[in-house]
C-alpha cells in the first residue's frame, strides 16, 4: 500500500477542515462521488485502526483502511491552488470514477 498527498493537497486539508497537529483524516472509497455517479475519495475526520496504513504529513495523519486497499494504493492526491482544483491519479486504475472500465 501507498500513497502520495502533496503539500498542497495537506495544506487545504489542513484548512478546509480544521484540522490541528496530532489530528488524523480517514481517506475511503466513496460511491456515488459529485458529477460522477461513480467512485471518488472520501475524508472523515476520524482515528486509525491497529491495521490502517497511515502516512504523516505536516503532523496529521493520513490513513486508509484495508477494505479501500485496492481503490487508494498507489494513488495521487494533489491540489492546484490556481485551479482551486483537487487532482486524484492512480496508474494502477485507468478511469476512477467507474475503476472496472478500462
């Protein structure tokens, strides 16, 4: 399992939802994501399992539980300020808004 969250993509956490160091934000599989009808990524603002892979960045933890595994291994999450845009990309899943087209 891995996963890469720029700084910048921290940062509008870290802002967007008020979150302090020491706080952790869930990242899972979410059905039925905006403009979608498909897959996209959730957060909550909760804490981690013994068996969550966790990553941690400007004192937050980041994690994901195993049954999201297979969405959120290997993926990107990135935010463009300019854009006012979050990017999500995973190599390993062509189109992740419906990840079983190819």
């Amino acid at each position: 399992m891995n996963i890469t969250i720029t700084d910048s993509a921290v940062s509008l956490y870290i802002k967007e939802i008020s979150l302090k160091r020491g706080d952790s934000l869930r990242l899972f599989v979410r059905i039925g994501g905006v403009g979608s009808g498909g897959f996209s990524v959730g957060v909550s603002k909760e804490d981690p399992t013994p068996t969550s892979y966790k990553v941690e960045k400007s004192g937050i933890t980041f994690f994901v539980n195993e049954d999201d595994f297979w969405y959120l291994d290997g993926m990107t999450i990135d935010y463009n300020e300019d854009l006012g845009y979050v990017n999500f990309s995973n190599p390993h899943i062509a189109t992740l808004d419906h990840p079983d087209k190819k």
